[in-house]
C-alpha cells in the first residue's frame, strides 16, 4: 500500500530538475570520466604549462644569499621571517646554511658549489704533470750544482790548486 501512495505523488519542480552548479564544479559523472549531460565526448586532459617535465635545481648567487641573509636579520616584527621566506620562495634550511656558512667565513661560502662527481683526469695527463714536477726539481739541483762547481773553481784558484781540463757540454756522455 505504501508503495502505490509514493507513485501518486508527483515530484515538485526543484525535485525534478537537476541541480544547478557554478562553473567549475564537478559532478559524480565528471569524476568518473562522464559527462553530466552524457551529450558529448570527454575532454583531453591538457598539462599544466607550469609544472616542467624535469624539475631544474634552484641555483642563487652570492650576492642574492647575502642580500637574503641581511633582509632576515633586519626583520624585527613577528612571523617577518617567514613572510620573507614565502614572498622569496625560499625554506628555512636554506637560511639557516647560509648563516652557518657566513658564520665559518668561508670566502666562497655563499658562491654556489658544482655539484656532481669530480672530473677524472687522463692517466697519460697525470703522468705528464709527474714528469714536468721532476724535472723542474732536476733543473733545480743542476743550478746549484754549477753553482757549487763554479765556487769550487774560484777557490782552486784563488789557492793556487790547479785543476784537470773537463770537457764540457754533452761530450762528457
């Protein structure tokens, strides 16, 4: 009986009407991939123009670090700090390391360091700088070498000792 009493009532016009939405809103068909009005194809997601694909790492100069860091110390009220930070976009480990660098007064501690791994030099590079290393340390000893021989002559004559004639240049190899 009870069943018969609901179909005799008819529905009001608010009832019978789909609810109105503001622009932008979804329904539960639009959520599924639907459409409300089930009239038309379902629109390509476009993507988002300011999301990049790769994300590229932040990279500041000395001069913004340091520019930063005294804005920070010069804030006085409560909460100035973190406004800076959110109109910068910035976090407050970056800050905060940027202060500890100044603090251990490092010359280059606000300049940005490369990241990555260092370069490896060439064997045959290496080898090359050995060698110079060595033979400017030869060249050195061979100075002073000629330096002590010429001494030595010096002193031969000036005692009147008289040396035997060596051949000098490369006839002595």
């Amino acid at each position: 009986m009870l069943k018969s009493n609901l179909k005799q009532l008819k529905p009001t016009q608010t009832e019978s009407a789909a609810p109105q939405r503001r622009e932008g809103e979804r329904s539960e068909p639009a959520r599924s991939e639907g459409t409300a009005d089930s009239g038309g194809a379902a629109p390509v997601p476009v993507p988002d123009p300011e999301v990049p694909a790769k994300p590229k790492r932040r990279q500041f100069t000395a001069e913004y670090k340091r520019s930063i860091v005294e804005q920070a110390e010069a804030c006085r009220d409560e909460g100035a700090i973190g406004a800076l930070l959110r109109r910068e976009g910035l976090y407050s480990s970056h800050l905060t390391t940027w202060r500890r660098q100044r603090e251990k007064g490092e010359l280059q501690a606000l300049a940005p360091k490369k990241r990555g791994r260092k370069p490896t030099l060439n064997p045959l590079a290496q080898e090359n700088q050995r060698l110079q290393a060595e033979n400017a340390r030869l060249s050195r000893r061979l100075q002073q070498a000629e330096l002590i021989i010429d001494v030595q002559k010096k002193v031969s004559a000036l005692l009147g000792i008289s040396l035997p004639e060596v051949k000098t240049g490369e006839e002595n190899l």
